[in-house]
C-alpha cells in the first residue's frame, strides 16, 4: 500500500507523513502510559498509529533511496540505507534507555523518603529491567515505604511517558527535515 500511494503522491509528501504518524504514536502512547488505569488497551492506539507510520516510511524509503543512484549501485545505497537504520537505531536504544533510567531516578528522589536506606541507583536498574517479582526482596524497606508500589509503578510510568515524548518529538524533526529535504518537488522526486 505505500508503495502504491508513494507512487500516486510521491515520496516527498509519504515519507514526511509516514513519519509524522509515527512521531503521533509515540505521543498517544505517552498519554497512554500516564492514564489513570495504563494497560494494553491505553497503549493500542499509539501502536497501531505507530505501526501504521512505520509501514507508510519503510517502502518508499527504500525505493528512494536505491532510486536515487544508478543501478550498478543499487546494492550499496541499500547497503548504506540498512547500516544507517541500525546505527541510528543502535543510538536511540541507548538514548532511550538512558532517559527510562533517568525519568525513574528523578521520580523516585521526589517521592521516597530523604533518608534512604538503600541505594536509588539499584533501585532504578531493578525497575528499569523488569524484575518487580524480586524488588520487595531486594528492598524490605519498599513494604513499608511503598507497601502497594504505587511509586515504584508510576515511576515506570514516568520514565516510559520520557521515552515516547523524546519518540515523538524525535520523529517529528525527522519529519520536518525530510520535508525541507524533499523540498517543493519541483526538482523531480
């Protein structure tokens, strides 16, 4: 189907879309993370808005990409155009897993007691990778400071809404570049 409509529309005008509705996912799923009750049906429709970005961009900017150089080099813009991806995304699950980190340590600091008696920076990496089934035994003191884990929850959710603002606005500038990059289309594609 994107290929069919960067046919019909141009990649100029698919490509920066495609990529303004996977910057548009990312914030539902922001707000979908930081409702009252999150859970799958909160964060449903910022995937599929991101799914569907993602199937709108990857076509057409591969088909630019290796439609952009003669044939003999196809197999290298495609080269160049796949280790790009995997770089980039080899950052951004970095960056991304940097601000997951960071948004749960800023949260907790705020809301548990001055006088720990435990280490936040553990804390944080329990939270971060998952393991909730052990933290109360790696944490006795979470019984009584946050007996129903309600901070240690809503931190999650405050560094998962970071993750897919930073999504979000990330894939809008990419957006916006792409437009400026394509410009008016009067040049061609």
């Amino acid at each position: 189907m994107a290929e069919r409509l960067s046919l019909k529309y141009q990649p100029r005008i698919i490509i920066p879309s495609g990529l303004f509705i996977i910057g548009l996912g990312f914030i539902f799923m922001k707000f979908g993370s930081s409702a009252q009750y999150p859970s799958w049906l909160t964060m449903l429709p910022g995937s599929l808005l991101a799914g569907i970005g993602l199937g709108l961009t990857n076509t057409p900017v591969t088909n630019t990409t290796t439609g952009s150089v003669p044939g003999s080099r196809a197999g290298m813009a495609s080269g160049i155009d796949m280790s790009a991806r995997l770089i980039t995304l080899a950052i951004n699950i970095a960056l991304m897993g940097f601000l997951l980190q960071e948004g749960i340590m800023s949260y907790l600091k705020q809301r548990l007691p001055v006088g720990r008696e435990f280490s936040l920076n553990s804390l944080t990496e329990k939270i971060t990778s998952g393991s909730y089934n052990t933290l109360k035994r790696s944490f006795p003191q979470l019984s009584y400071l946050d007996p129903s884990g309600t901070i240690v929850h809503e931190a999650l959710n405050r560094g998962f809404g970071n993750v897919m603002l930073f999504g979000g606005i990330g894939v809008w500038i990419l957006a916006a570049l792409s437009f400026i990059i394509f410009g008016s289309g009067k040049s061609g594609k």
